[in-house]
C-alpha cells in the first residue's frame, strides 16, 4: 500500500500516519519532521529552510520534492504524511513513481479551524518528556519549563490553516476517485476507524 495522508495543521496527521504504518506494515514518511530534524542538527537544508518553516510559510516544491523522493525509491509500501501539499507536488510525484509502484490514493482528514486552534493551542514540549498537552508553564510530569513550537501561536496557526487550503483545495479534485475524505473533527479513535476502513481497500 502506497498513501498520503492530507489535511492542515493540527489535523491529526502524525498519529494517524504512525497508527496506518504500524497497522499496514508500512514506512512512515513525515515532511514536517524532517524538516525539523535537519532544523535541529543545523543541516545546510535546516538553515535553508528554518525561516520559513517558523514563520508557518510553505517550503519551496522543488526542496520538498527532493527531500521525499530521496527516501522513498524501491518497491516498499509507505505513508506520506502531509504530502504532496498541491497539484504541482502530486504531478511529481506521480510522475516520479511512474516506472515502479503508483501511489494507491490519498486520505483527506477535514478538520475545522476552530478544532486545529483549540488542538494547537495546547500543544508544548518537555524537554525530557516529549509533547504534553497542557497549558504553558512546567511540565506535569517532570517540572521542567514547556517549549512551545514557533509555528504553533496561534496568529501562525491561523496563517498556516489559510494557507493550507489554498493550496491543497485543487489537490482535492486532482485526486478525484483515489480521494478519501474523513471528518478529523472527531476523536482520535473514531477518526483511526474511518480511515483504517477506507484505506481498507488499498491494502
């Protein structure tokens, strides 16, 4: 099985994405947390693209385009979180898979802005913990100071969000019948039943 996972910020991409890999036996492939890895190392591409990505703006397609073509060549099964992110993305990739294994389709998670900001709005890190969900301030667990990303205030959030359907609207009607749109509104379980039912078909 071959997907991509869509959907704004804050729509539930990482852990449905993890939960799909895990169930199907597939490769999880994460954009945003590449980028943040190489942000994090201070890579030539994280200095590249550090700016942008903070201030909740979109990478250039070509850098994108190059960063997941380089991890997912062979025949293996894998779930693209998050990408392709508009038509010129899914073109490429499409076009890039051309001689192996096409892409089976893509799973939408239709989520609306009100939800992605009260998600976000409480979304911070511990530096030993990992994510909490919790209002700033310590961490619950451990005591230590919470880290709040910088694309997650919530006028970036508001930002990304527009942004985001802007440019995916098309990606939309690209897909056409290898689209599966779900309600991401719902919680995570109910929102994991849908989409392990409609991938069902793929696997």
């Amino acid at each position: 099985m071959r997907i991509s996972l869509l959907g704004p910020p804050g729509a539930g991409k990482g852990t449905q994405a993890a939960r799909a890999a895990a169930r199907f036996g597939l490769a999880h492939l994460s954009t945003g947390a590449i980028f943040r890895e190489e942000i994090g190392r201070g890579t030539p591409l994280g200095r590249e693209i550090e700016g942008i990505v903070e201030a909740g703006l979109l990478v250039a397609d070509e850098t994108v385009d190059r960063v997941v073509f380089s991890r997912i060549g062979g025949p293996g099964g894998f779930v693209l979180d998050g990408y392709p992110r508009n038509i010129a993305q899914a073109r490429s990739l499409d076009a890039f898979l051309a001689d192996s294994v096409p892409i089976d389709g893509a799973v939408f998670l239709d989520v609306s802005e009100g939800e992605v900001l009260r998600r976000l709005g409480d979304r911070y890190t511990c530096p030993s913990c990992g994510p909490v969900r919790a209002p700033g301030g310590a961490c619950p667990s451990c005591g230590r100071a919470l880290e709040r990303r910088a694309d997650d205030e919530p006028e970036v959030i508001r930002r990304r969000f527009q942004e985001y359907h802007r440019v995916t609207g098309p990606l939309l009607s690209y897909y056409g019948p290898r689209l599966a749109r779900i309600d991401g509104d719902a919680g995570v379980e109910e929102v994991w039943s849908r989409l392990e039912q409609a991938v069902m078909p793929w696997a």
